[in-house]
C-alpha cells in the first residue's frame, strides 16, 4: 500500500495533503509498518489542523516526525523544514500568522511492526471512548497539560510523582484537586470523570463555560502556583 486519496509513500516519505483525515493518515501510516503516530488515534480533524496546533497524545506529537510542511505564504507556495516552523507544546508559526494556508506535509518515520501498531492505535479508540462518550459536546481537554521544564521547584514539591506522564502534569489531575469534578454553570459542566473535559449539557452559554474554567484556572493556581494555558483556541474572549 504506496498510494491512498491524499496520501502518498514514496523512498520511505509520506506525503499527506493538509485536508486529509488524521485517522485515515493514522491508519495509512500503521498499515505501511511505520511507527510514531499510533499513540494519537482517536484525535478528531485533520492532517493540517493536527500540524497548526502540534497535536499530540501519549508522548506522540504530529511534529515528531515530520520532515517539511509546504503552505501558502503571501501570494505564493512555499516549503519550510521543520526547524523554521516553530513547535513546541501544542504550539507552531502558523497559530502567529492565521494567513498562512497549509497545504501538505512530508513525514519520515522509523519502521515497525505493522499489527502491533494497528492493534496499539485500536486500544487508544478504545480508552479514548469511555473518556469522550458517543454525542459528547465538548471541545477535548480544554487546558493544556503542564510541562515539568515550567514548574518552579516550590511547586513540584505538591505534585505526587505518580501524578507525572510523559514529562508533564495533567491538568485533569490539577483540576480534580481543586474540587473541579462535577461542578456546573448553567448548563455546561464539568465532567464528573475527568477534571479537564467542559461539558455543554445542552443549551450551555459561552460564557458559563469560560466562568466555568477560569474560576477552576484560579484554584488552581492559588493551591499549586501553576497557571493553566487554554489548549482550546478561544476567539472573542480575553
């Protein structure tokens, strides 16, 4: 399988177009015997949206392997290597520059074994659906999880070491120690299973939700000295 609908293998590269499916460019890369996405099955959207905001998932990250990201730039077409583009945690140049259209990307993984990866990426949907049930209306973990290299010492002598993934801290976990779980505003709520999903119940306002979050965001940063950053893109709210 060298070839599918916006997704190409070529002398070991994948060529993917921004529009294409993550799941389906998942699935391509697990099929192919190429390893290093098969952690971040079950994250909803595209290829390009993926790359805009660095998505990742169980220390995977879309940008981990990637080789160059062609997108359009000031009236023309241009190839940037991933040095140029910037990312970091959930972050990349083209959240700076909303102007920018990205139009493709070539990736470069190493190789493994194709079942397993199939077989990893399949338990990752099945964890994935009990923590975002069928019909769920919310926007995925809405704050980020907290990177070690920015806690202040004082600070990580509160957080249990068991309570440390991957290099960071979760925000679920933060959250839940401040008593977040379940609480409600209007109708939106925080889910009762995880101290990072906000839950609109239906007929929730915009602006319960972000009340919702921010008086969590302060708890927390009152109990820990932790300041928690929105992974969600918020557009008319300061």
């Amino acid at each position: 399988m060298n070839r599918v609908e916006g997704i190409s293998k070529e002398n070991g590269h994948f060529e993917v177009k921004a529009g294409t499916s993550l799941a389906e460019f998942i699935d391509f890369v697990n099929r192919s015997g190429s390893q290093g996405i098969e952690s971040m099955a079950g994250i909803p959207g595209t290829v390009g949206g993926a790359i805009y905001g660095n998505a990742g998932a169980y220390g995977q990250a879309i940008c981990d392997h990637l080789k160059s990201v062609k997108f359009f730039k000031d009236g023309k077409v241009v190839i940037w290597k991933k040095r140029r583009l910037r990312f970091s945690y959930r972050e990349s140049v083209f959240k700076g520059h909303k102007s920018w259209i990205i139009l493709s990307a070539t990736f470069q993984f190493p190789k493994g074994k194709s079942s397993e990866l199939v077989s990893k990426s399949k338990e990752i949907i099945a964890m994935r659906a009990g923590k975002y049930p069928e019909g769920v209306r919310c926007p995925g973990s809405f704050f980020k999880n907290v990177l070690l290299k920015d806690v202040s010492a004082e600070s990580l002598k509160r957080i249990p070491e068991d309570k440390i993934i991957f290099g960071k801290i979760p925000s679920g976990y933060l959250m839940q120690s401040v008593g977040a779980i379940g609480a409600r505003k209007g109708r939106v709520e925080i889910a009762e299973y995880h101290g990072n999903l906000i839950i609109n119940l239906g007929g929730g306002k915009a602006k319960d939700f972000i009340d919702l979050a921010n008086f969590y965001r302060d708890k927390v940063e009152k109990k820990f000295g932790i300041k928690l950053e929105p992974e969600v893109q918020l557009i008319g709210f300061n």
